[in-house]
C-alpha cells in the first residue's frame, strides 16, 4: 500500500489558502479515483482509492499544520509503512508559484508541517512533493500570507499546479520515485 498525506488546516477559515495546497492535491486524486467518503481516523480524514493494482491510502491531517506528526506518525506505525511508501504533500515559499517538485528525502527547509513530521518520524528519508506558493511578499507576515487565499490571477495557475502534483503523485505510486523525479522536476 501507498500514502499520500496532503498538510494543511482543517476547517473552513483555511479552505482554499496557501497552506492547505496539500489538501487540494489529496481531493483532486480522490476525485480521480473515485474514492468514497473519508472516514476520521488517526486524527485525519482518511479514504482509500486504487491505480492499477496499488491501494492508495489519501490522508488529509485534522491536526492543524505544525502538528501534523501527529497523524503521520501513529499510521505509519499501525500499517507498518516503510517510509518510501509514503509521500508528504506541502506548500512550500522558496518554490516559484504553481512549480512542483518531487524529492525522496530532505529538510523540511522552513515548512512548519514537514518540521513536525521529520521530528515524529525521527528522519528526513521519506518521499515529499512540494508546491510553489511564492515568496512572502514585502510587507507580509509569513503567517498571514501562507493562510491568505489566492488572486483570481493565481488561482488560475495553482489549479494547473494541483492537478500536475496530482499527476506527479500518480506517477509516484505506478512508476515510482527516480521515474517520477525525472519527468516532474
């Protein structure tokens, strides 16, 4: 079985915001697929869809953000999940706005979920696909602007953002990591 955990806020004050691109990506592959309706488990909201013959486990932390070790770690300890079957789906500030990029492991450089989650999991050696929200912008404060919602402007190129991280996660479960870095980044 594969993961794909999407970080973000829960609740509607945060729908549609920068921070929650990860949700986004989540509730795109889950309307691909076909998926029923999640269910609520290890904190999360949780469905389960297939590509091919793989069982994809869609995880969407209820946690808020900064905790979102929370849920990551005791479902990687219930499925016995090694760590390359799971990916980890963020914002990310140092990204150009609507770029994606695919790595097998790294820092959390300065993302505050991925923080969380390398410090339950106690290793940074974990797939993750990050999405570009853009650079705060002068005058802003870095947590005001990643709980901002997008332009109309923007709006447009982060929807071609998420359904190309959803493509890309795709790409991940069939075709796996290497494939996927090399046709993505």
């Amino acid at each position: 079985m594969k993961v794909v955990v999407g970080l973000g806020n829960p609740g509607r004050d945060y729908e549609n915001t920068r921070h929650n691109v990860g949700f986004a990506v989540v509730n795109e592959l889950a309307r691909r697929g076909g998926a029923a309706r999640p269910t609520a488990k290890f904190q999360a909201e949780l469905t389960e869809i297939r590509f091919g013959s793989e069982k994809v486990a869609l995880v969407s932390p209820l946690t808020y953000m900064n905790r979102s070790g929370s849920t990551i770690g005791p479902l990687v300890a219930f499925y016995k999940l090694p760590l390359e079957n799971l990916i980890v789906v963020c914002d990310d500030l140092s990204l150009p706005l609507g770029k994606i990029r695919v790595r097998g492991q790294g820092s959390s450089g300065g993302q505050k979920g991925l923080l969380d989650v390398i410090r339950v999991l106690g290793c940074e050696s974990f797939p993750r696909l990050r999405i570009g929200i853009g650079a705060t912008p002068t005058g802003w404060e870095t947590a005001d602007y990643v709980l901002a919602r997008f332009s109309n402007e923007e709006l447009i190129v982060m929807q071609q953002a998420v359904a190309n991280a959803a493509d890309a996660v795709e790409s991940w479960v069939t075709a796996g990591l290497l494939a996927t870095m090399n046709k993505y980044n």
